[in-house]
C-alpha cells in the first residue's frame, strides 16, 4: 500500500513539475522532508536494523526528486 502511495506523489509531483516547474518545488521538498523524517525514525534502530528500517525511506525521497525533475527537464525541452 505504502509503494502504490509513492507511486501516487511521484506521479503527481511530474506532472505539476511538468505544468507549473516553479511552483512544484514546495511539495517536492516537503514530501521529501515527510520522507526524511521517516528514514531517521527508522534510523535510530539497533545495529543493521537501522539501515534496512530507513532504505526505504532513503529511496522513496530519491524517486520523489527524481520525478519532479524530470517533469522539470521535460518542460524544459518542450519546443514552446
């Protein structure tokens, strides 16, 4: 459930990056501070627990950035 729900912001956040580039920027960088959050909570566990509780995070935020600037780039080479 948590995967789809990503996949759900990354989509979103490429398309508003896509259709207004400046103003994607907010909700980009606060799913990413949500997700930041979260990989330091999981962080915070014992020993290699640490590292496997805050991967997913960890990535999540990758693909949320990497979403929306792609849609940026995009925008960016549309010949309009």
């Amino acid at each position: 459930m948590i995967v789809v729900g990503i996949i759900a912001v990354c989509v979103v956040l490429a398309i508003l990056a896509f259709l207004v580039p400046r103003l994607s920027r907010h909700p980009e960088r606060g799913t990413q501070r949500t997700l930041g959050a979260g990989s330091r909570a999981g962080s915070k566990a014992p020993g290699p627990l640490g590292r496997i509780f805050s991967k997913p995070f960890r990535s999540s935020s990758k693909a949320v950035g990497r979403s929306g600037s792609a849609g940026r780039r995009a925008r960016g080479r549309m010949p309009l």
